[in-house]
C-alpha cells in the first residue's frame, strides 16, 4: 500500500518544488524521508535580511549552518545577503568570516548578490565557480581589489550598485572576458561612469540583451540613444533622462526586440507642460519600431498629473501587448485610468498611486479590465511632505469584488488577497 512516507523519493521532490518559506521547512519536519527530500529545496537559497540580522548572534546563521554539515553546500545555488550584522559599528567579522568560507565551499552556485559595502570579504571566494551566471553587488574597491574581478568569468548577468573609479577602470578589460557569456548589464548610480567608457564596453558585448544605465549623472538619455548602435538585439533597456539643451541623435538605431523598458526622468515640470517631451518621444520611437512591449516603467523626481493625451499615445501604442506598467511619482486622471484598464486587454499587473478618494472611480475602471492580477498602490514617494489617505479595507473590498480576476492588492505595507468562500456568506472576502 502507498502512503505519503513510502512515495518515491522523486515524486516527492516535484511536490515539494511546489512549497517554500515556513511550508516547506514544516514538511521537513514529518520524517526523515520527506527531511531527505526537502533539504535540496531548503538550502537552494541562502538569504540573510535585516530581520536575521537583528537578532544575530542569538540565531545560528545559514552560513554557520552550512558550515556544520558542508555536505549540505552541494545544494546552494542562489545566496543573498541583504543585511550584515554589526559589532562595535562595524560588520561582525566571524558573520563575514563565515559568509567566505561558506561561498569557498558552495562549488554549484549560481547567483551571489550582496548589497552592503562588503564586498571585498567574498572576492577570492567567488573566483573559480564554473556555474556562477549572475552577480549584483557594491563596488567600492581599492584597485587592486577591483583587480580580482577580472578573474571571475563565465557570468551571464551583473549588477553593480554604485562603485568607485578603481571598479569603472577596470570594467572594459573585466567586460571584455565575459563577452561571450554576458547577456544582462546593470550600471546603477555610478557618479564616474562616463560616455567613453560604455563606447569601449558595448561594442564587445554582442550577447547583449539587456542594458541598464540608471542615475549616472555623466551618461544622460542622448548618450544612451546614441550608444544604441552597439546593442540591437536589446530585450529590456532602462535608463536616466536629465534636463538637457543637447539635441537627440540624428539617427536613432531601432530596437525591434524590445519587450521592457524603464525610464527614469529627473524633470523639473514648468506651467506649460506635466509630461516630460522625451517621454513622448521614445513612445513615438516605439511605436515605429513596432516592437511590443510588455513592461513599461516610468518614473518622475518631481510629481506631477501625466497629460491624457500622452496616456492615449501611450495606450494606443502598445494596448495589445502592455501586460505589466509602473507609474511612480505620477498621478493619473480617471480618463486616463479608464483608458488603460479598459483598451490593454492583456494588462496583468499594475502598480500607481492610489488614494482612498479616488478608490471609487479606480473600482469602476477595474471593471473593465480583462486580466489583471495584481494591483500595487506605490504610494507616495513625497508623503513626508503631502501626506495621503491610504486604500481602507473597504477600498480593497469594492475593488477586488468589482473585478474577479484580482488576486492581489499590495497597500500601505501590506498585501491583500483573494479567499474564496464555497456554499455561503458574501461574493468576495479578503484576507490580509
């Protein structure tokens, strides 16, 4: 006879490739055989976040825990480290100690990131990790620190959050060993990332399908155009536009394979207009390089109310492939809201500013989607200054009863979904 206990050991990996978190470390916790079977799922990711951190060293970290069985390091493909914790100001050195030796011994990893100014701790280690495809981390290193980049190759993806000249000197020969792997590049807040330095990466970079280069103040959206030539095959292109008296490039090099696109604007708005103009022209661009796009980011440092028009030119672009659109920073009117719900008939998420005044018109425009999922209220990116009702649990109700598709709605920190009550009692309930 078969019981759960006695299932092949097979079977039970594929169920359990279907848990996570809490779930899956209680399913670990039945029998030794559904341990067995659950362990290549629980040390798959390594993460450490500020709530580990907290309360470090009163919790064995995953990094010590790796070290008391290594066996267990076979099994770690992703690690990501959030956190630090500190002694004396300072990051804790046996936490970092651990962290090296653990990174030494996980010989199957895949992807490390690191967001904390660490990043000298764990250079020797990832070197030599013929599986390692991605990496995001800090670059403030000395140079011969930024040296040891060089030596790790083979990688698919990288992320450098903010670093120092010593790490943009040696990008171009560091680029230059990954190029015929590296498929992804993000540039993010690099105050001496210049133009010439991208004209002398890209070029070598015919893998390229995705390029980030957001809030480097040296490299503005005319440069980013220009250097498109370089990169035709892009799939996801994000970027910075500043206020500038430069003229666009002549000749802008199309990118019919684009599928995401982010724009970042640092734009002051005057009486005259509540749109940046380039934002207008990249999606005139767009539309005719007719590539249809999925994902479409947009962001302001200064809030203003996006123009309807610019919505229309928007929707009427790309309503027919538009699955998943950000707005930060920006207010919509109810036209525009209406606009988008009702003609982008494959939108499944979307994340905007949300009050609990306009909740009501919102509810209604909701009706008229086709798909949507997911709804993020992304709040206010100035409330210290004006300060805005949140989304009640009333909003959330109305809105999720008015569209049956809705999954989930994430507000005010906290994440809102659908449950299902069968037999009886109201249409829609939510949960928190």
């Amino acid at each position: 006879m078969v019981s759960a206990d006695n299932l092949n050991f097979d079977c039970l990996e594929l169920i359990f490739a279907y848990l996570s978190g809490n779930d899956l470390v209680a399913v670990s916790l039945v029998s030794r055989s559904f341990l067995a079977a659950a362990i290549p799922r629980l040390y798959r990711r390594l993460f450490f976040g500020l709530n580990q951190a907290k309360r470090y060293p009163s919790i064995i970290s995953p990094f010590a825990a790796i070290l008391e069985h290594p066996n267990l390091a076979s099994h770690v493909r992703y690690i990501d480290i959030r956190a630090i914790p500190t002694m004396k100001f300072a990051p804790h050195p046996k936490f970092l100690h651990d962290c090296s030796r653990t990174l030494s011994l996980c010989k199957n990893l895949g992807s490390f990131t690191c967001t904390l100014d660490v990043m000298p701790a764990f250079l020797l280690s990832l070197q030599a990790k013929d599986g390692l495809e991605s990496m995001r981390f800090i670059g403030n290193l000395t140079t011969d620190q930024a040296e040891q980049l060089v030596q790790i190759s083979g990688l698919r993806e990288v992320t450098v959050d903010t670093s120092s000249w010593n790490v943009v000197n040696v990008l171009p020969r560091w680029l230059e060993t990954l190029r015929p792997t590296l498929m992804s590049l993000t540039l993010y807040s690099i105050q001496s990332l210049n133009v010439e330095i991208l004209e002398t990466v890209l070029p070598n970079l015919p893998n390229l399908t995705r390029l980030h280069v957001v809030g480097c103040p040296k490299v503005d959206h005319t440069a980013v155009l220009r250097l498109l030539s370089h990169t035709p095959n892009l799939e996801s292109l994000a970027f910075t536009c500043y206020e500038s008296s430069r003229p666009l490039p002549p000749v802008i090099p199309p990118l019919s394979c684009l599928r995401h696109l982010a724009l970042d604007a640092h734009y002051a708005p005057t009486p005259t207009t509540s749109t940046p103009t380039f934002w207008t022209t990249m999606i005139d661009l767009t539309r005719t390089w007719s590539c249809p796009l999925k994902s479409l980011t947009l962001r302001l440092s200064d809030k203003i109310a996006l123009a309807d028009s610019f919505v229309t030119n928007l929707v009427d672009s790309h309503h027919a492939t538009l699955s998943h659109l950000v707005i930060l920073n920006c207010t919509l009117t109810d036209q525009s809201i209406l606009k988008i719900c009702q003609d982008c008939t494959e939108l499944e998420r979307i994340a905007l500013s949300l009050t609990s005044k306009n909740s009501g018109a919102f509810a209604s425009a909701v009706k008229k989607a086709k798909r949507l999922h997911t709804i993020t209220e992304v709040g206010d990116l100035h409330s210290s200054h004006t300060p805005h009702a949140p989304l009640t649990k009333d909003d959330i109700r109305i809105i999720m009863s008015n569209q049956p598709s809705i999954e989930k709605i994430i507000a005010d920190g906290r994440v809102w979904t659908v449950r299902i009550t069968l037999l009886y009692a109201p249409p829609c309930s939510i949960a928190q």
